[in-house]
C-alpha cells in the first residue's frame, strides 16, 4: 500500500471537491418549498429546471428543510414532510440528464480523521446534488416509523427518476466494482425495500439495475454480472401478478442477447396472456423479431416486426428493424415507404426500445399526480 498519495489525484480530488461548495444559484429554496406545499407545482418546478446547479437547493433544504417541517401545527407535518420530500424528488428529476456522480482513480485518499487510506486500483465516488436529494426526501419520510401509504408512490417515483437518470449506482452500490470509499454507497432502493417489503416493483428495479450492468460499459470491459446471475432473479418475478409482464420481457430480452433463442422465444411467446400494456406488448413483439431474424426464421420475423407496429404504429425500432430486413429481400421500395412514414410521423410515438433502459421513468406523470394530489391543500 502506498503512503502517499500521487499530486495529479490529490490536485483531481481537490477539484472535485472545490466543486461540491454549495450553488448560489437557488437562493430562496424554503420559500419555494412553501409555494410548492400550497399547490404551486408547475410554477415551481419550471424555476427547478431553469437552474444548471442544484447543489444550493440541497444545501438549503438541508439547513431549513426540517425546521420548516417542524414549523407546521402537528396535524400539518405528515403532510409538509411529504411535501418536502417530494420537492426534493422533483428538483432531482429536474437535474436527471446531469451526471449523478462522479468516479476518479486516486493511489491513496487523505482522510483528516483516519489518515491515508489507500486500494490500489479501486476508484472514489464522488455524489453530485441530485441523488444527494433523493436521498434527503428518503431519510426525511423514514422519521417516521410506520409508512403511510402514499409513501410508497413515493419511493416508486424516486426508482423512476434514478433509472431516468441512469444511475444504477446509486439504487444497489457497486458490487460488481471496487470502490475506495464504500460506506458513501447510496443503495437507495434497500432503503425503499425496507420500507416496503413486499413491493414487486421494487424488486423489478433491482433487477433491472443488474440488467444494466450485463451491458458492456465501455470498450475492452466484459458483462458484469454474467446472464446465470441475472436471469434466476427475473425468472423468480416472472410468476408475479403485478410485474410479471414486464419480467419476462426483461428475461427475454437477456435471453435474446446472450444467444438463448430458444429460451427466449418460450418466455416472450407468455408475454401477451399477461398483459393488455401495448408497451410490453410491443417490446415482447419486438424482441421476438430480433430473435427469430438471428434464427435465420426471416418470414415470422417479418410477421413480428409488424405486429409491434400493429402495437405501437411508427415507432422507430421496429420500422427501421423491419425496413432492414424487406431490403435484405430486396423489397427496398415498401422498406423505403415505411422509413419516410416514421420520419414524418408527427408527433412521434413512444419507442418502448429506447425508452427500455429508463425503467419506470415511464411512470412518472401518473406517480407525481398522486403526490401532488396528496400534498396539495
């Protein structure tokens, strides 16, 4: 272990760290907090997402937040607590397509409490002010013992912002990484599952955050974790009434691109006897294209291709996959056709396949209804 650290990481680290001084961009954070509580929503949040730094709201909320929710009369604070933590969930969706964190190599880390702390080769974790709200808004609501109901649209919402924003990170840790400062890990959504054991949507989402991890992250880098560690967990889900749809596309879709075709055909063939959701139903569709094209099975590939289409009509994914295959069969004007129709389609339609890797993102609108509903006076 090396006893010092090398200048280039320390001058990086004390950058980052120069960074993380509080914004002073979100001056008046608890007044807006009172505006949001009375019903301002939309104003409110159209502030949040004109700023480019968040770090003042949450430095804000931190030294006021609280003694705002104190403020109220008794009867009040359930729901100021829930205001202000869904304040912070809306400021944090507002910020999703900055980066979450940040990760930087250092030899050796200097800790003024503990001294030099070193892991050759792991890497440092550095939070930015968006999952640093989510998870104020969390340890906010668990002050209270037993959780009402409405905080589990909560916590639904709070895994829709993460996997909009991409951070699987911050919902399971890193256990497929070394890391030098493990106990900052976030792992967002076990604090959900503590709250809400039994909750299938939550135990989709961690699924999915392993799902994401069997994607190649950069060049040269292998699937971590392999398919046997992910597919079992989906598998398991598939049985449930609430998710299970959206499991065994998930399944299938694994299945699809580690070369199972068989095993994926069987479990994407269910999909349609469990749901009415065109947006599975599509992707199960999709998918089952995908597949069968690999299988060299070109005319039901085609015939799955359009029955996405007969789902989702225009939508991007299943238009150019099957564009592509009529060309192969030099049927280059309907292919042609087909593209031009997509392009001029106004307004698009939802993707299900670009929208795959954002997970319940999709649920957005309807969970902050619900919240707004409950908060508003």
């Amino acid at each position: 272990m090396r006893s010092v650290c090398l200048l280039l990481p320390l001058a990086l680290a004390g950058a980052f760290l120069a960074s993380d001084q509080p914004s002073a961009q979100a001056p008046g954070v608890i007044m807006q907090l009172d505006r949001y509580a009375h019903g301002e929503f939309d104003a409110v949040v159209a502030e949040l997402k004109a700023l480019t730094q968040f770090d003042g709201v949450l430095e804000e909320l931190r030294l006021g937040g609280q003694a705002w929710v104190d403020a109220g009369p008794e009867p009040e604070r359930a729901r100021r607590r829930l205001a202000a933590a869904t304040f912070a969930l809306e400021a944090a969706r507002a910020a999703e397509y900055t980066d979450w964190k940040r990760v930087i190599r250092l030899d050796a880390w200097v800790d003024e409490k503990e001294g030099v702390t070193a892991k050759e080769g792991a890497d440092r974790v550095f939070w930015n002010a968006p999952p640093l709200l989510v998870e104020w808004g969390c340890a906010l609501l668990r002050q209270d013992p037993k959780p009402p109901p409405i905080e589990r649209i909560w916590h639904l919402a709070s895994v829709a912002v993460a996997q909009g924003a991409g951070d699987m990170e911050f919902l399971v840790g890193t256990p497929f990484e070394a890391r030098m400062n493990v106990p900052d890990e976030i792992t967002h959504l076990w604090h959900a599952q503590d709250r809400f054991k039994t909750e299938p949507r939550l135990r989709l989402a961690a699924a999915i955050a392993l799902e994401m991890r069997t994607w190649p992250v950069r060049r040269g880098v292998p699937h971590v974790p392999n398919h046997s560690f992910v597919a079992p967990r989906f598998a398991e889900l598939v049985r449930d009434e609430a998710v299970g749809a959206e499991a065994a596309v998930r399944l299938g879709s694994l299945h699809v691109r580690t070369g199972r075709l068989k095993d994926a055909l069987n479990v994407l063939e269910r999909v349609e006897a469990m749901t009415r959701d065109t947006y599975l139903i599509y992707l199960a569709r999709y998918l089952k294209g995908i597949g069968l094209e690999k299988a060299g099975q070109t005319a039901d590939a085609e015939a799955a291709y359009r029955g996405a289409l007969a789902a989702i009509p225009h939508a991007q994914s299943a238009t150019m996959a099957l564009a592509a295959l009529l060309a192969k069969q030099d049927q280059r004007r309907e292919a042609g056709a087909l593209i031009e129709t997509q392009l001029s389609t106004r307004p698009q339609p939802l993707d299900p396949w670009r929208a795959y890797a954002a997970g319940d993102a999709r649920f957005w609108p309807e969970l902050i209804a619900r919240l707004r509903g409950e908060i508003r006076p």
